[in-house]
C-alpha cells in the first residue's frame, strides 16, 4: 500500500461508512495525485472507549487479519478539523491509542 492521504466518508442509505484514502500505486495504472479506496470502516456514534463522552467510531470490517480489532475514534475540533484515536487490539487496543488528525480537503 502507499502513503495514507485519509479518510472519505459516505451517509449512505445503510449508514455512515467510509474508506481510507491511498496515494495510487506507482505500479498501477493510475495517474499521479489520485487516491485509492482502501481497509473500509462504518462509523457510528457511540460512547467513547477512553472517557463515555460521545465520538464518532469507525469500526474497519474484517477481511485483514493484519488490522484486525482496528477501531478509530474521532471527535470535532475547531475549524472542521477532526481529532482522533487510533487502536488495534494487537498493540493494547484502547491502552495503547495513535493519535491523528483528519483536516478537511479544499474543494
């Protein structure tokens, strides 16, 4: 997989999902500067795992056992800018979170 770009969501008719976003591979048919949709998440608000106050969760679906138990937390900073916790069971799940920040794209 490439450089991660970040994450797109959709509020589709079954609920919020999204995908995290991939520079596209140099060895694929792609041009330069486009992304690839990849490791799928629905996203649900819930208590947080870390405090009970609500965040968004963006649960990634099973098929990559490498990222399996992978949950993210997101919450709402200034400006649009979104704060999260990223866990994988792995490496001590809630215990052990990586921080992240998601800034919106520019239209």
């Amino acid at each position: 997989m490439s450089r991660w770009l970040g994450k797109e969501f959709d509020d589709g008719l079954d609920g919020l999902k999204g995908w995290n976003l991939f520079e596209g591979a140099r060895d694929k048919v792609l041009s330069k500067g486009l992304s690839v949709r990849a490791r799928s998440f629905d996203a649900t608000l819930v208590p947080s795992a870390f405090d009970r106050t609500p965040a968004l969760c963006l649960k990634y679906r099973d098929g990559w056992p490498r990222f399996a138990g992978m949950r993210d937390e997101l919450r709402k900073g200034e400006g649009g800018v979104l704060l999260g916790l990223g866990s994988m069971v792995a490496t001590g799940g809630v215990k052990n979170p990586q921080p992240f920040v998601l800034q919106p794209m520019s239209p």
